[in-house]
C-alpha cells in the first residue's frame, strides 16, 4: 500500500498534514467538507476529527460516520486491523475520485492521466477491499455498499461488484409523491400572449399559492448558503467568496444570499466568462454585427451585467466585483492543451470538453473590473450546478411535458436526475476549479434543500405549462421575486456553454454527446 495526500486548507486552526496516520495505524486520505451530521470541535480540522471518530470504530461504525456527514466528500481510509480498505464519494459525487484497475493492482486518485484504465469511481456507495483475499482476482475483494436513496436500476448496479450492505444517507428523500392531475388547477388567462413575464410570473405564484412555500425554500436555501460562507472562518486572510456568474437565476440568488453572511467590508467576486468570436467578414453580416469591436458581448456577459446592477441596487452596501474574463481562441487552445484535458479525463465528450473549459477559465478569476486587471482572491467558489436537475430547468424536462403532458413522467425524470448526479458533472468540475486551489460549494445540493426539495409536488417546483422564463424552477423564480430581483427572476435558462459562447468559438458543427478530439490530443 502506497498513499500520498496534498492538503488545501480550508478549516482548522492547523494544517492536518494527508494522509494521516493513528496511533493505531489506521490511515484516512479524505477530500472533504463536514458542514453538519457530525460535531467537529472549533479549530480543528475536519480530517483529524474524522480520523478520531473511525478509529473506535468497527465496519458498521464506519460506514455510519461517513454516511452521517453532511457535505462533499471522497475518501480512502485504511483500516490497519481488519485490513481493509474503504473508498468511496458522497451521495452527489461532489468530490473527485477516479480508479484504475488491473489484475493485481488498483490506483484511487482525484485526478488522472489521460489514458482509457481510468474512470470515475461510482457515486453509488461506498467500497471496501478486503486485503484478506488478495490472492483472488482483485475485484472479487471489492464490495459496495450501497446508498439506499438510490432507487434506479442502471444507477444501483455496480457492475463486477459483490453487494455487502445497504447504508442510510443523512437525507430524507420523498420520491413517491404523484401527481393527482385533479388536484393542478387550470388558469386559462395564464396562457394568453403579450402579458408581462414578470406579471406572468406574480399571477402565476398567486394562484398556485405558492408563495409560502417560495418563503420556506429561501430559509432553507439561506441556511445552505451560510454553512458554505461561514465555515471557514479560521481563515481570515483567506476567506473572500467568489459567485460562478453568469447572471441567471440560479447564481444571481446565490449572490444576493451570500451577501446576508458576508462581512459587509468584504468584496464579492462576480466572475463571468466570455470566449472570443470570430468576426464575420460578409458584408451583409457586418451590418447585422453592430458592434463588431466588442467580441466578448456574448449572452451570459448582457445577463451578468443586468444581474450585476440588480445586485449593487439591492445591497448597495456590499462591494460587488464585476470580473469580465475575456478569453482568446490562442488561450483556450493552449491551456486547453497544457492543463484543461488532463483534469477532464476520463470525462470525454464536447460537452465536457465546453463546460471544462469554461469552468476552468471562470474559476481562475483572472479578467477585467472597468479596464482595471483583476485577479480573484477568493478560495471558496459558490456554484449553482444542482438546481436544473431538481427544479425542472433543462430543456429535455419541458420536452417531456409537451410529449403528453404528463406530470408523474417529469416527477419521475427529476428523480432520476438527482440519483444520477454523481456520475455525470461534478467530479469533472472538481477537479478544474481544485486546479486552481480554490472550492467548489454547491448550495442547491445540501442535503436539507435536497430533502426539502423532494418533498414537494413537481407541479410545485416546475410549471411547464408556463412559457421559459417563467415556468421552468417556478419555485426558484418566486423565491427571487421575493428576494427583490426582477430581470433575473424571469431570465431564461442558458447552458454554460451557449451562453458564454465557448460552443461555437472554433466554429465547429459537433454534437455534446460526441466523442472530443481535442480532448486527446494529448492522449
């Protein structure tokens, strides 16, 4: 057994050096955050906790500590006297952990190098190899011990692996909630033409008596968002906080939250990306360019500005950093090549080829406040990945609706995006925005909004019915109304990608799903 850690402090009045090793022997490598489930005492790391609590513990002891933390985590802990090993991710897979196998050795890593024995290690529970029967094929030692929130087949089944336990997450979730069609009221008027989004949008909240519920998810969402702005208060030279945004609704509220719990003498970035566009030679498609001066004026840069001046009306006390980060093609090519596709692996498509490179250019924070350079100090990252998979944002979800109008079949589309999550973004997002040594935080995927989420009616969190803009994560949309926005309550949704325009910076025709080249140049 070999291991080797690299530390980013974030919490604690010490660095705890990784791995570390108890008096016992035992050995723990954790990537994590606790912000609840277990009591840490104040000033102390959360590893070494960890580390205290899993060494008095037998295997059923274990796995019900991670299971009870409240927060992204991967880990490997070896337990000298059983000789076990167990690894595993959280129940969304915020943190990165990747795999490779053969027959008689396995490597666990949070990042990789580009070659096709790695994968992602499956979000599906947590794993244990039992070094008593290494004289086996190795997999045959491995067991997995699933999470019992998971309910979907193609999720539940790990493949190779013999199931040992089932294991209890902190959260409960309520995914048998259908939809009576009886009890969705119709409101006809609601459908007409030329009616104001934002007066859609309050009529709509009206009637569905929406608003108190609107009132619990901002308490919930306020309580997620101050755990991940509050935790590392032992940092003080490092404690600024900076907002992924792209001024649509999912960070826009995450902002103005963030500014609740934020010392008020402290900035707050904004960190918006934009990808050079090529310029149109045509005559004709020079006219229809008005400003062909301004390359980078791309969708999320309008919607970012307008959000910006929402949030400087709405807390004029706070100062808010407005970072234009502007990237040439010859930049995304050459870091794209140089760092970007080794962080990605063994993610492989255009689509996270787009995201990655957006991420990764956003997260670096290094742009333009009004002409003036500008390079982000913050190490705490808020991200508002989570909130279209559980709130019905995506396009594919309306898609569904429109098909027969069906409730229960969006109902049951939205659980199987929650269960799915740790195999589809996040280890990838990891492992960019770490590159920079700084922390994703996903407030929309605590496991109070989680809970309180899965508990109500779909018909309560999306409304399809309604036009973009205004139907899709209705609740969030109240929710900001009630916050005071109002251009960022009925914005659209934008995928990364399209709007800051990475997707057709080198004017290629490819689909997200295909397989990226550019992604193995260096394979």
């Amino acid at each position: 057994l070999f291991f080797f850690g690299c530390v980013l402090h974030m919490q604690g009045d010490e660095i705890c050096t990784q791995p570390s090793q108890s008096s016992k022997g035992n050995v723990l490598l954790w990537n994590g955050e606790v912000f609840d489930g277990l009591e840490i005492p104040c000033g102390v790391s959360d590893t070494k906790a960890l580390l205290t609590l899993l060494d008095e513990a037998n295997e059923e002891g274990i796995l019900k500590i991670l299971s009870s933390v409240e927060g992204p985590w991967s880990f490997v802990y070896y337990h000298q006297k059983d000789l076990k090993l167990y690894f595993g991710r959280d129940y969304f897979g915020r943190r990165s952990l990747v795999w490779s196998w053969d027959e008689n050795s396995l490597m666990l890593a949070s990042v990789c190098s580009q070659n096709a024995t790695w994968e992602e290690v499956p979000g599906s529970g947590i794993f244990c190899l039992d070094l008593n029967k290494i004289n086996m094929d190795l997999k045959r030692c491995v067991t997995c011990n699933l999470w019992t929130q998971i309910t979907n087949s193609e999720v539940k089944t790990c493949e190779g692996f013999h199931t040992e336990h089932e294991i209890k997450t902190s959260m409960h979730l309520k995914y048998n909630y259908k939809c009576k069609v009886s009890s969705i009221n119709e409101f006809d008027y609601l459908y007409t033409k030329d009616i104001d989004p934002l007066l859609r949008l309050q009529t709509a909240c009206d009637e569905k008596k929406l608003w108190t519920i609107c009132n619990d998810f901002i308490c919930v969402l306020k309580r997620s968002v101050q755990k991940r702005t509050s935790a590392h208060k032992s940092l003080k030279a490092v404690r600024k906080v900076a907002v992924l945004f792209s001024g649509g609704i999912d960070c826009t509220v995450l902002a103005l939250l963030a500014d609740l719990f934020v010392p008020n003498n402290e900035e707050i970035d904004l960190l918006n990306v934009a990808f050079e566009q090529k310029q149109k030679t045509n005559v004709k498609q020079q006219k229809h360019n008005a400003n062909l001066d301004n390359v980078y004026e791309v969708p999320d840069r309008i919607t970012g500005k307008s959000s910006f001046k929402e949030l400087q009306k709405l807390c004029p006390n706070r100062k808010w950093n407005f970072v234009e980060i502007d990237i040439k093609l010859e930049e995304l090519q050459t870091e794209r090549s140089k760092r970007i596709s080794m962080l990605t692996w063994p993610k492989s498509t255009v689509l996270d080829d787009s995201i990655a490179c957006a991420i990764w250019f956003a997260s670096r924070g290094e742009g333009m406040i009004k002409e003036v350079k500008h390079r982000s100090e913050a190490r705490v990252l808020l991200c508002g990945m989570g909130a279209d998979e559980q709130l019905g944002g995506y396009s594919r979800h309306r898609g569904i609706f429109e098909k027969d109008g069906d409730w229960n079949a969006v109902r049951e589309e939205l659980n199987m995006e929650v269960e799915r999550i740790a195999s589809r973004n996040l280890g990838r997002d990891d492992r960019i925005i770490s590159d920079h040594g700084k922390e994703a935080r996903f407030p929309y995927l605590d496991e109070e909004v989680v809970q309180f989420l899965s508990s109500l009616p779909v018909h309560m969190k999306t409304d399809l019915r309604l036009e973009r803009g205004v139907g899709e994560k209705i609740l969030l949309r109240g929710a900001a109304y009630q916050l005071g926005l109002r251009a960022a309550a009925v914005a659209a949704k934008r995928a990364i990608q399209f709007g800051s325009r990475i997707a057709k910076a080198e004017s290629r025709k490819e689909k997200g799903s295909d397989a990226c080249g550019r992604l193995g140049e260096n394979f």
